[in-house]
C-alpha cells in the first residue's frame, strides 16, 4: 500500500459513510442504479430518488421490461435524463445478453450504454472486489492537489497522467473500501471550493496542502462564455387539460414530455396552426424562466393560449397527449416544465 492508500483507509475506518443504501450490500444491480445516479449529482440528492428507483424496479429484469416512460418520470428533477435513458438500455441487454447478470470483465462492462472506466471500475470494485482504480471528480481533485498536477485534468495528457496516480494509490486489499474512501474525502473534505485541509488524512504529505495553493488544484478548464438560447413554450389548454408532446429521443430533454415550442419571434397562431391543425388564442406570455444546462444556458418564455377549435382540436397519439392538470399520470417531464405544469394547475383551478 502506498502512504496515501494505508493513512486514507485508517480515516475511512473513524469517518467513512457506510450507511449509504447502496452499500449495505454487494448486489451488482443496486451498485450499478447508484453509481449511474451519483454521476455529476450530490449524495444527499441521489439517496431519495436512489430509493424511490429500487423500490419501483428491484430488480434488473423489473427494469428492463419496464416502460421507458416510467423510468424517466422517477427521473424527473435528477437532471442528465440521458443517465435515465441509457439504464434502462442497459437494463434489456444484461438480460437479453447476460441473463441478468453483470459481466465481470471491465471491457465489456465498458461497453454498455451510459458506463465508463470509471463506473465500470467502482461497480466492478463495490461488487465484486476486482481491483480497478477509478478516477471521478472527486479523485481527480485528490490527486491533483496531493501530488500538484497542473493542466486541466479534461486534457488527454493530464487525465492519464491521472489515471496512472490513481491505479499506483489503489491497493489490494480492501479495494472496496479504499473506493468509497477516496470518494467520500473529496465529498466531504476535499471540497472544491472550501477544502477542510485541517480535517484532512493527507494533508502533511498533500503537495499543494505544503505549497499553501490547494484552490489552485485542479486547473479550471479553459473559459468560454456560454451561450444563450431562446424558446416560447406554448401551454395550449383544451376542457381536457393542456397539450404534452414527447420529444425526440436525442438532444436535450430526449424522450421527454414538454410544451410546443416556437422560436421567440414566431407567429404563435401560425406556427400551431401548420403544425398540429389548431387553432389557438395565445394570452400573455409569463415571466422568462432560465434553464442552465451544461454548455448553454435556454431562455424560455412561457406563453398559455386557449384552444378556439371545436372538440379536443387534436387527437391524442402515441407522442401527444392532453395532460390532465387535476389527475396527471406519471410520465418523464423536464424539471421547467414541471415547475409550469404546477403552475398552470393553480392558475387555472385544476
């Protein structure tokens, strides 16, 4: 064990969260479901919708046979729906190809939709305590201090500068541990921007700790200023409830449910009109709601307009339905449209 390993494990032993729900055992299934959902998402976030999940689809083959639409409306709010969407891909081809099970190679778990190296080798690890270092946020931001890496760990050169230091730290015993260790001390010590370098296990031997420079670690990725977006969203509103359609499969929100968008200059009557046959009296648009994704930020104003056709003014299809505002059901929404659905539901009386 290196010096880093043996003074991690000891702290782990004294301060490490072992009462998380996905390790209260060693099931593939449930290891995989929480480590797909920890991607880019906080512990405290993932546990109720952790649980919520598990207790829908116990099981692998539950999961697989299971509605992508329900899979998606216990989503809902958890962000990065592709995370959502690649599950349940996965889900059918463990059982289609694995008879359920998990494969125990990291090359072909390296292979199913929505794993990388990183995930293959903490389930691989928390499962069945194969020896694979890892390298998530958490542990880049470890190392990069302890040992002063400079350049931005998104470069090639400096991610497997990395993934070397990683895999030398990473013992041989005790690999499950040492995984749930290094990633609870960058949760909880090693923290981005308040790092608790007097708590800290490492900090003696810690190289960026010794230099008085830890915030400088790891180097920020180049600037680039975001760019902005817009959208109208049209809440069209018939004696049913108001227009749903789902989207497409790839691109933001894929395989969720949302308003009719327009670009915000559009004619809105027209726009309806061409596209689905309706007939609609938009009313004012409400306050414009910012929606931050990763690479852009989306300006949505939200516009409610009142079916004039006669009738329903559309058939309900396998992608647009008229969403029931006083008994909605449960299918995959946006977090923004939600928020709007609930909205629309106290505006209007449902």
């Amino acid at each position: 064990m290196t010096d880093l390993s043996v003074r991690l494990l000891s702290w782990y032993d004294q301060h490490g969260r072992k009462d998380l729900p996905w390790r209260q055992h060693r099931d593939p299934y449930r290891i995989w479901v929480s480590e797909i959902m920890l991607q880019q998402t906080q512990v405290v976030t993932v546990i109720p919708y952790y649980q919520r999940f598990v207790a829908r689809f116990p099981t692998v083959e539950i999961l697989a046979t299971a509605p992508l639409d329900e899979v998606l409306h216990l989503w809902t709010g958890l962000g990065y729906y592709a995370r959502g969407r690649n599950l349940h891909k996965t889900a059918k081809i463990l059982v289609d190809l694995y008879d359920g099970e998990f494969p125990l190679e990291i090359e072909r778990v390296c292979q199913l939709p929505g794993i990388g190296r990183s995930t293959a080798g903490a389930i691989l690890a928390f499962a069945y305590g194969q020896r694979h270092a890892i390298l998530d946020g958490n542990v880049k931001r470890i190392l990069t201090r302890y040992h002063r890496v400079s350049g931005w760990p998104g470069r090639r050169s400096v991610e497997q500068q990395l993934w070397e230091l990683a895999d030398r730290n990473t013992p041989h015993k005790r690999i499950a541990d040492y995984t749930q260790a290094i990633m609870d001390l960058g949760a909880t010590i090693c923290r981005r921007l308040d790092p608790l370098c007097d708590a800290c296990p490492l900090s003696k031997q810690c190289a960026a700790y010794r230099r008085g420079d830890p915030h400088a670690f790891p180097t920020p990725a180049p600037r680039r200023d975001k760019p902005a977006k817009a959208v109208s969203m049209v809440m069209i509103r018939n004696t049913h409830g108001v227009l749903l359609e789902r989207r497409p499969a790839t691109g933001i929100w894929g395989g969720l449910w949302g308003f009719p968008e327009c670009a915000p200059d559009a004619d809105i009557p027209a726009t309806i009109r061409a596209r689905y046959g309706m007939i609609v009296a938009p009313e004012p648009g409400w306050d414009p709601i910012r929606h931050s994704f990763t690479h852009f930020y989306l300006h949505i104003t939200p516009v409610p307009a009142k079916l004039v056709t006669n009738g329903c003014g559309i058939m309900e299809t396998a992608d647009l339905v008229w969403y029931n505002l006083l008994y909605p059901d449960e299918r995959g929404l946006a977090a923004p449209v939600q928020s709007l659905l609930k909205k629309l539901s106290k505006s209007y009386g449902a």
